[in-house]
C-alpha cells in the first residue's frame, strides 16, 4: 500500500474482512481503491451514483476491474451482501438503505464481510466499524492572483477506531498532489530549499 495510505490503517494497508468508513472525501476513497485495483483485486462501488469513473481513473483506480451498481434501490442491502461473498472490495453509502437508517443490518454486512474475507469501505459513519477516517481540513493551492490552475489539495486526515487505532491519529496528506496521486504532506516550513541566482 501506498506509504500515505499505510499510515492510516494500524495494519499497514486494507486488511481482508475489515470495515474502513471513509467520511469527507471521495478523493480519499478513490485513492483506496486506486490502491487496491492497481494490485489485482477487484472492487465494486453500489448505491453511488454520483461517483464519477473519469475522476477515479484519474486518481489510478483500474476501472476494468471496478464493477459500478450505481441505483440498487431497496436491493442495496441484498446487492452488497452478494457482492461480499465474491468481490475483494465492496464500497457503500453509510447514508444509505443501511449504515445509519439500520445499524443491525450494517453489523450483518460487517460480519459478511469479515466471514467471507472481503474489504468494506463505507461513504461516511458506520456502525462498528474498525478504522474510521475523517477529512478535517482541505486547502487547495495553485491559484494565485486569480490566474493558474489548481495544483494541488492538502488535507488532515483524522484517523480513530478500535483495538490497535484506538487513539485518533492526524496525518496532512496531498490528495491530489502535483503529480494527480496521493502523498504524504511535508509539514510547514520542511520544504527543500531552492537555488536562487542573484542577477
């Protein structure tokens, strides 16, 4: 796993079985799956229609094995619970037809996904979920004077859950950096010195 990403999980990267609720960024959520779909596995996004497979592909998900389920309506719970038993990486809206409406029906796809080995990532709070990770704070830069372009965002990333992530835990990251990946944040005042040529 990418060492920005790594930082944010106790176990170094995405842990089969595990539930990561991700709230505040999609970028965030992209970046997980770019990490995971860039190694061979396979993921599905249900019940999100406004996630946009241009910007994933931009942020380095391979959207060839990325599997989208966009309206399940009152199925999504069905759906998700199908997708779990075969696919690596199953995504869900916590503001769905689960997660925050129906806590004991989150727990069941939690115990699903830990039974089967399979990854849940969710869209925002979750019940019971081991790791959860919040964008506290965004800051783009590139624009100045009203001329440029967008550069690049820094944002905190709380990150808190239970067992071993039990103490909340802040790390900036770039997302995206220059470069359209996500980087770890040098913190203020650690950036590299550059030549300057009097004349």
């Amino acid at each position: 796993m990418a060492s920005a990403l790594a930082e944010l999980v106790p176990w170094g990267g995405l842990r089969r079985g595990s539930t990561v609720s991700v709230s505040g960024s999609t970028s965030l959520l992209l970046a997980f799956l770019a990490e995971a779909t860039t190694r061979g596995s396979w993921a599905a996004v249900v019940g999100m229609p406004e996630l946009g497979v241009l910007a994933a592909r931009e942020l380095g998900v391979e959207v060839h094995r990325l599997a989208l389920i966009p309206r399940p309506g009152a199925d999504l719970p069905q759906v998700t619970a199908a997708l779990l038993d075969g696919i690596d990486l199953v995504v869900v809206p916590a503001d769905g037809a689960v997660g925050t409406r129906d806590p004991n029906l989150a727990r069941r796809l939690s115990a699903r996904a830990r039974n089967r080995g399979a990854v849940l990532l969710t869209a925002g709070s979750w019940p019971g979920t081991e790791v959860e990770l919040r964008c506290a704070a965004a800051n783009w830069s590139g624009v100045d004077d009203g001329y440029g372009y967008l550069a690049q965002r820094e944002v905190l990333v709380e990150a808190a859950g239970r067992r071993g992530a039990a103490r909340t835990k802040r790390v900036p990251l770039l997302l995206p950096g220059p470069d359209g990946t996500i980087a770890r944040a040098e913190p203020a005042g650690t950036q590299p010195l550059r030549e300057v040529r009097a004349g």
